[in-house]
C-alpha cells in the first residue's frame, strides 16, 4: 500500500500542465489513499483522498466522461467519514449519479446499490425508518433483472441484510426475514469453495445473525444450531493484520459482533457458562476493531456492555461464602458496563444510541441495586427513571421495549419490597404481563419472559399472602415447568428453583417437593454442560441448599427414597461425573453383544478426560474460550452420542442418568453397610438411611427417616465455626474444652438420633450434605460413667467412614476391591520444603512398615528425594501410598492448595484430578488440613482427599485440622496394624487406633511407642509419679479425632 501511494504520488509529480493528466493522476492517487484507508484506518488518507477528488471535479469541465466516476468515488469516500453531513453529500452524489443512468441498465443498479447503501447509513445515524424503506426499494428494482453471480449475488445479499434489519429494529417482518435467510444460505453454499473468504465470512456472519433473529421469534433450535454451526472465529483477509478503525476492521467487527450475539443465545439456551465468556471475547474484539470510529463504536459499546450485565445475572451471588455483604469484584462486570456506556454520552454519538444506552443504564443500575441494596440504594430510583424514559421513547424497537419492560417490573417489585408499596407490587405484576403479552408464543424469549412473570407473581404470593395470588403463582410456574420441558431446560430450571425457594419461604411442602423433583435433575445436565470446574461450580453453587429443601419436603410428605435419591444427586457433581466414566454398567456391556459401543464410550470419555487435565494443568484463571470451547463441546458432543446410544440397548436405559434407588442399595449391599445421609435446612434436618440387603430389620424397608430437629443451617455454621475457634486456640484446656462442648452437641442434635436408628455394631458410611462434612461426626459424644474417659464416642458403637457420594463410593469399592496390596510408597519430612521439620515422621514410617506382613515393599522417599516429579512417578506403582508431611488449604482456591514436598513444591489438588487414572487400595495423607475441603462449595467435596479418590484410589485417610506429630504417628501405625494386621475393615481399624489413643495410659503410650515424642520434656520428669502414669492426657477428642476414612 504505501509503495502504491509512492508511486502515484511520483506519477502526479511527472504530470506537469496537462489537465487530463493531473486529473487522472489525482484520481488514481485518491484510490492509493483510500485503499491503504481501508486497510490501515489512518483518517488523514482519508481525507486526502477526498480532497484530491474534490480538486479533479473542480478541474473538470462540466459534462467531461470522467466527472461521473470521479463524483461515485468521492461519494463512497464521504461515505467511509459517516459524519451527518458527509453521508447527506455522498447521497446527493449518488441521487444525481442515479438521475442520469438509465433505468433497467447494470449501471443503473450499480448507482441504486450505491446509493441504498448511503440511505442504510443515513438511516443508522437516526433511526429514520423512511431511508431504509426507500433502500429497500432501490434494491428490489435493481435486482430484478440482474442474473445470479457477480454483482447482482452483491446486491441481494446486501437487500437480505436490510430486510434483517427492517425485521430487528423498525418492525416485523417474517416473511421479509425467511427471504433475506433464504439469500444468504443461497449465497454462502455458492460461494463456500471459492477463494474470496472475506465475502464467504461477510455473508455467513449476516445468514448467522438472520437465523438467529427468526429462532428468538419462533423458538426452533435448528436455526440457532445453524448459526452456531456458521461461527467463524472472526480474523483478517488472508491473515493479513488489520488495522483497527479501518473499513477492514469494521467487516471483522460485525462479524464479531454477530458471532456474539449466536454465542450469548446459545447461552441463553443452555446456561452454559463459556457461552457468554466467548459472546463477551467476541463482543470486545468487535468494539477493538472500530478504533475511534465512534459511529460504528457506539452501538458495539452497548452491545458489550449488555453482555457483561448478562454475565453478572449469570454469576450473582457465586462469590458468597458466607452471610457478608458482596465485594466489588462481585458486580466487577457491572462496574465495567457502566464505564463503558459513558462513551455514549458523546454529542457526536447518534442520537438513538445515546437513548439506548440511557435505557441500559437503567437495566445496569438496576442489577447493581439487586446485587446489594444496601450499598447502591440510590440506584433504584435512578434506574426507574431511565427505564420509564427509554419506554417513551418512539425509536426503541420491540425486543429491546420487552426487556426494558421486564426491568422496569423488577423496578416496581423492588420498591415494592422496600417499601411496602401494594400500588408498585400491582404496577410489578401488570408490566411483567404487558412483556409477556408482547412475545410470540413460539419465541425462544417466551419461556424466559414468563419465568419473570412467575418471579414477580411468587414475590406477590409472599407478601400478600393471598390464596389466590399463591394459586396464581404456583400454577404458572407449573405450566412453564410442563410448557417448555423439552425445549427450554435452563429457563425451566430457574422457574423451579425460584418457585422451590418460594415455596420453602412460605412453608407449602408439597410445592417445594413439586419443584426440587423438577429443578434437581436439571441442574444435574446444567452442570454436566459446562466446560470446566470453574463453570461447574456456578450452577452448583447457586443451587446451595436446593437438594437437602427438596428432600426435606419429601419426608414430610413421606416419600423416603426420592428424598434420599434427591440428596444423591445433589452430592460431588462434579466427581460423580468424571468417577462414573468407569460406571460398573460398562463391564456388563463389554460382555454383551455390543462390545464395539463399550470400546466408544471409553475413547470419548478418554479424549474427554486427556481435555479436562489439560485445562487443569494450563493457565489458570482463562475462561474456556475459542478453540479450547469448541473443542470442549465437540468432545462433549461425542460422550453425550454414545450414551444416548448405550441407553437405547434393552438394560442400559438408565445409564449414566440420575441416580436410581437401585443404585444407592447396590452400593449399601456391596459396602455391607448402613448408608447415611444428612440434610440440614433452616427448618431442621433430616437422615436418611439406606440399609445393606443383610443388614437385620430392614426387611421391607429400603429408606428410613430419621427427624434432627436440631440440625439447621445454622448449626452447621455454628459448629463448623466453633471447631476453627477449638483449634486455633492456644490455650490447650480451653480448646479441649470447646471441643468437648461441640462433640456433645454433635451427638445431641446430629449423630445420637442415627446411632439409636442404625443400631450399635452397624457398618455405617455418613454421606453428609454441605458444612457437616468437614465436622467430627464420628466423635459425637455422650456421657458414659463406665467408658475410661468418662464418655462414649460413635466410634464405640459403630464402624464408620465418610463418602462423598453413593455413585462414587460404589465405583472406588469396584476397581480396588480385589486389588493386591504388594507395594507401599512412603514419602516423610521431604526437604528444604520451607517447612518446619517433623521428627516423628521417620518414627511413623518405621512403625508403618513394621505393621505391615511381609510380602509389602516398602518404597521411602524423603529429604530431598520427595520431589513432585518423583513422588507423581511413584504413585503410579503402589497400592497403598502414606504421606508424612504438611499439607496446606488454599481458601479460595482449593485446587492450589496440597502436600509440601521437596524445593518447596507441592503435589496439589489439581495435581491429583489431572493424574491420569491408576488402581490403588488406600491413601493415607498423614498431614494438617489434608482433608478440608473448599468451604464455598462443601456439597462438592472439593480437596485433597477427593483428588485422591478421583486418581483412582479406593479410600483415603486425611486430616480435618492439624494434628501433632507423635499421636498422628502412632494412630496410623495401629491403623495398619489392626487392618492389615488383623483383618479388622478399614473403617473399624481406624475406629480401634482412635481408641486406643484416646484411651490408653499415658504409660501405656510410652512402652508402645517407646521412640516417639508423645509428652513434653517436663512431663517426662514424672514418669514416676503414679497419678501421670494413669493419666490419659491424650484421651481429647482435639487429639485423636482428627483422621476421618473417605472409603471404605
């Protein structure tokens, strides 16, 4: 480009006094110009080039031949200025271009094109619905005579683009709109082999944005899988840069902007989280391409500003931990939209985008309010306003008049619900039902829209308590539930977990019940959708507390086993899912006759499985975007056909769906035990017991119902709050002091009532539901004047483990039952670490490797030999692998957090999920905190132990909070003494090392374990004091309870 304009400069230069000669050398330098323009955006060629064409028309004697070219060329370039009065001149220009062509011919139509396309201009400065008609016109007769290709293929598709437009902004036109997709198909199947991919792009990108618009109208998911099928990854003509601002950039930004717009409605079909962070990458690059080219920014700005709101209402309220007030990273996306609408209070902003961004300041505004009032308590009387404004407004077109409808009800509903206004609750409920009223019944906005409605008509039902109001209510949702089950799972979803919320507000039980057995098993294919944990994690948080609800109503209403199904389904998603890629189901299918499906399922749950822990292991905080997304799904694609194909086979119609009652005995039978589950609501709680087939008594009782009034949501908090304090108290009396206290009330309010249910000696394995997993449960205590220490703990009436979930416990129990125990990694006080030494650790494997039988080799790395890369290659080769070290919870990322190991490394979380499937019996991580979880999402069971569970290990032992080095010794050495040793199950050796800690004699400590450090010098000192020896100063439940068994 710049050698052309050289060169035409050089040639001007030669030109001399010949007037035909300059004339044709300013000509050609004004091309040179606007073409590098075009590429490079520089305004300055630009404007050159127009005055070099004003210049040759002023030389020019009138009718001269080259006046005409000269006039259309200078037309386009005011054109590519798109300033008010440039665009009127260039359409002078071309009317009079027009005038004189003579009708019917190609250069008539050539003119016509042209000037239709100042018109759509002119018409996208102020929204004047006349200029696209008379565009519209112009283009109708001159593609009349012309014959497919060429030039008459560019005027079709350009007249298919407007009647898009006339059908989105000025109104209605579906049959207009069929037209213009009918074109664009017509035009990219002509032109997809063809080398002109700048053109093939163009006409793609606009067949997508059509499609699009007629799915929102009539609701058929073809169209929008078409659109999506047609998204391209915008890029530049043959790769080539392109300059941002240039005419070039303003063709990727609408193809950006379009490929936006396919991403955020498959979003809104799917809830799936990458969606939108791909709609807001493609909306930002749109607006990067305009440069300062304000116009074509404007509109892009909102566009993008929009996105990001939608991604706040997506994420609302995931960040919360706890009852505090939200950050501001919270509404960071809203903070940011708001930022960027300000551009548009720019004088030279069009007029209609100006108003636009008034009215999406408002829904902005709004969103900021309801993510917290109190902070933003003036943003809903600013919002309202703006909204009633942009409904005044005659330019906004119906969709956008839907929304602000919709936002503007939620306005009304919030004053409503501050101030006790009955007229803003009425005025709420009459808005929400204008916007319904509003949409198609076919629209894929419908079913969105009426769960507003409901929202509002729930919100009514609370406050006026109204039987009518709450039949109203309820019954829309229901039709909404039943309506779009097939068509609109993420909008169903959220109908019936508002309506489960509500309903549990308002105390209908039967209601809540209705709801949770509509909304959990959608939550369970929402999750399943996202692509990566990070996205997992936003439904699940979201639905906090949904499954132990529904449960809870389910009881009530005595239906049992979907009370406990409902509990299941609600537990470790996220493991569940990846653990049952080795569903015990496929062992029968690969016996079967379809053996080759067998073989298809295992490759695509493979390729799916190598994805994931490639993001695992990749940058971290990046959303799933570009390539990385499309290759998610395709692999998602894949899994999701064979399974639809494994449930077609006669037997296997339930595989890989939510859990059945089958599924939960099975794991109680293969486990010979009693499974437990428990729920807590602010209601009260709930344990569900699911009985092993040989288990006495429970004979025709698959499920039984065990009422915990005293375990609320409250309590758990509570008592999970007063086990941080225990802990970190440096007054040893008080700690156990606290802890004591908390034991009795585990047994009170929680562990008592299922001990008297499952009977004394039962196997027991306690699912429990959120918070109540990271507590003590199996060190409940009541007052036993016969016990040594004066008290009885579960651990003296029943053996018990934990599990994560039913569905995992079985598959963990599957691939390790039958697996040898030859080989024992050990890894102990690997250094430099950064960490204090531990010197019990090479007391604690020694007594490890003396309780285990001969035929155990015992593998030790430690010092500097405890490295990740080592210790990763030698998991790979044991059966039983016992860390002795510090292990370390990184809040709020739980991924991160993991055992310290040598060079100050660590094997982490992420390390563990990422680690390509082994077959082990048991992971013993003998480290403080090495069995927290991720207290943000409890119910996921997210930690150290479930990486290790997940990496194929049958059970693991871990530590709930930090131990000290001679007890956590000793108690793992008696582990393997009384599992390997004598044959006890893993869960009852654990039990019997507990005890003997806690109630052995401060004597009988020292002749057991003669070389550990179990008392503190001074104490030592009376080892002939009689009182001491007796002494059991251990016997705390702060000391030995700390090791809980994950598996069996």
């Amino acid at each position: 480009m710049d050698r052309a304009v050289a060169a035409d400069v050089h040639a001007l230069r030669l030109t001399g006094n010949n007037l035909q000669s300059r004339c044709t050398a300013l000509g050609n330098l004004a091309i040179s110009l606007y073409s590098r323009h075009r590429c490079q955006g520089d305004q300055r060629d630009l404007d050159a080039a127009i005055e070099h064409l004003r210049t040759v028309l002023r030389l020019l004697p009138a009718g001269h031949p080259e006046q005409n070219t000269a006039q259309g060329n200078l037309a386009l370039m005011l054109a590519a200025r798109r300033t008010r009065e440039d665009l009127d001149d260039a359409v002078t220009l071309w009317r009079s271009g027009l005038a004189r062509e003579r009708h019917g011919s190609q250069d008539w139509a050539a003119s016509a094109g042209q000037l239709s396309q100042g018109l759509y201009e002119l018409f996208a400065l102020d929204g004047d619905a006349e200029l696209l008609e008379e565009a519209l016109t112009l283009l109708d007769r001159a593609v009349r005579d012309l014959p497919s290709g060429g030039f008459g293929d560019t005027l079709r598709a350009n007249r298919a683009v407007l009647l898009t437009t006339r059908h989105q902004v000025t109104r209605p036109d579906p049959g207009g709109l069929d037209e213009a997709i009918t074109v664009l198909d017509d035009l990219v199947k002509r032109t997809a082999d063809t080398a002109d991919t700048e053109r093939v792009d163009w006409a793609a990108a606009h067949l997508a944005q059509a499609l699009t618009l007629r799915y929102t109208d009539r609701g058929n998911p073809a169209d929008l899988s078409r659109a999506s099928a047609l998204r391209k990854r915008p890029g530049s003509p043959s790769g080539n840069f392109v300059a941002p601002g240039s005419l070039l950039g303003a063709g990727v930004a609408i193809g950006s902007d379009i490929q936006a717009t396919v991403a955020l409605f498959e979003y809104m079909s799917d809830a799936r989280q990458a969606d939108v962070d791909q709609a807001i990458l493609d909306q930002q690059k749109a607006v990067d391409q305009c440069g300062d080219d304000i116009v074509r920014r404007s509109p892009l700005v909102m566009n993008l500003a929009l996105t990001l709101a939608v991604r706040h209402r997506a994420r609302r309220g995931t960040e919360r931990a706890d009852e505090s007030e939200p950050s501001e990273a919270s509404y960071a996306d809203l903070t940011r939209a708001l930022d960027l609408l300000r551009e548009n209070d720019d004088e030279n902003v069009p007029a209609s985008h100006r108003e636009g961004a008034m009215a999406l300041s408002g829904m902005l505004r709004l969103e900021r309010y309801l993510t917290d009032p109190g902070r933003h308590a003036a943003d809903l009387t600013v919002a309202e306003q703006l909204l009633r404004g942009a409904l005044d407004h005659p330019g906004l077109d119906y969709r956008s008049r839907i929304g602000v409808t919709l936002r503007l009800a939620y306005c009304r509903l919030a004053i409503a619900r501050s101030t006790g206004d009955a007229v803003s609750l009425e005025a709420a409920v009459d808005l929400a039902r204008r916007a319904v009223d509003g949409i198609p019944g076919e629209s894929a906005l419908r079913a969105g829209a009426l769960g507003c409605l409901a929202d509002v008509l729930l919100a009514r039902a609370e406050t006026t308590r109204l039987a009518s109001h709450q039949q109203e209510a309820s019954g829309l949702c229901r039709q909404v539930c039943h309506d779009y089950a097939g068509s609109d799972r993420a909008a169903v979803y959220l109908v019936a977990r508002g309506w489960s919320e509500s309903a549990w507000r308002r105390g209908a039980m039967d209601e809540v019940a209705e709801a949770g057995l509509i909304a959990m098993p959608l939550l369970h294919d929402i999750a399943s959708l996202q692509l990566g944990r990070d996205d997992k994690a936003v439904p699940l948080r979201q639905a906090e507390g949904l499954a132990a609800r529904t449960a809870f109503a389910l009881v009530a209403r005595g239906e049992t086993a979907a009370a406990v199904i409902t509990l299941e389904t609600g537990r470790a998603v996220m493991l569940t899912e990846i653990m049952q890629r080795e569903h015990p189901d496929l062992l029968r299918l690969l016996a079967s006759e379809y053996q080759n499906l067998s073989s298809r399922f295992r490759r695509a749950a493979e390729a799916m499985t190598a994805l994931e822990r490639r993001l695992l292991t990749g940058p971290q905080d990046l959303p799933v975007v570009d390539g990385a997304r499309e290759t998610y799904r395709v692999r998602l694609r894949e899994l999701d056909d064979v399974v639809r194909d494994i449930r077609r086979l006669p037997g296997f119609s339930t595989f890989l769906h939510p859990p059945k009652m089958a599924d939960l005995s099975g794991a109680a039978d293969v486990c010979r035990s009693t499974l437990v589950y428990l729920g807590a609501t602010d209601r009260g709680g709930i344990a569900l017991l699911v009985p092993a087939a040989a288990s006495p008594g429970t004979a025709g009782q698959p499920v039984r119902a065990v009422e915990l009034p005293g375990l609320t949501a409250d309590f758990e908090r509570q008592s999970v709050a007063a086990l941080r304090g225990a802990v970190a108290l440096r007054d040893l009396d008080k700690a156990e002091r606290r802890m004591d206290e908390l034991t009795v009330r585990l047994w009170q309010s929680v562990m008592g009532p299922v001990i008297r249910a499952v009977g004394t000696g039962t196997p027991t394995i306690l699912i429990p539901d959120g918070p109540l997993g990271m507590l003590p449960l199996h060190a409940a205590a009541r007052p036993d004047p016969q016990a040594p220490t004066g008290r009885r703990f579960v651990i003296d009436d029943i053996p018990v483990a934990m599990a994560p979930s039913a569905r995992t416990l079985s598959i963990a129990v599957a691939r390790t039952s039958e697996a040898p125990v030859h080989r024992l990694l050990a890894v102990r006080d690997p250094s430099p670490s950064g960490e204090s030494p531990l010197p019990g650790a090479a007391a604690e494997i020694q007594r490890v490797r003396a309780a285990l039988p001969p035929r155990v080799r015992v593998h030790v790395l430690h010092g500097v030999a405890a490295t990740r890369q080592e210790v990763q290659r030698a998991l790979a080769e044991a059966e039983i692998c016992h860390f002795a070290c510090h292990a370390h919870v990184q809040a709020g990322h739980p991924l991160d957090g993991g055992l310290s190991l040598a060079d100050g490394e660590r094997l982490t979380v992420r390390d563990m999920f990422a680690m390509p499937t082994i077959t082990a019996r048991l992971a013993v991580l003998s480290a403080c905190d090495s069995g927290r979880v991720d207290e943000n999402l409890p119910e996921e069971v997210v930690g150290l132990a479930t990486g290790f569970l997940q990496a194929g290990f049958g059970a693991v032992i871990s530590s709930l909070w930090p131990v000290d080095d001679a007890p956590a010794a000793a108690q793992m050495a008696l582990t393997y003494q009384y599992w390997l040793g004598e044959g006890k199950t893993l869960p009852a050796a654990v039990g019997s090392a507990m005890a003997w800690l806690r109630d052995s004699t401060n004597e009988e400590k020292s002749a057991e374990f003669p070389e550990l450090d179990f008392f503190d010098p001074e104490d030592s000192a009376a080892e002939d004091d009689l009182e001491w020896l007796g002494g059991r100063e251990h016997s705390s439940p702060l000391v030995w309870a700390a090791f809980t068994c994950l598996g069996i």
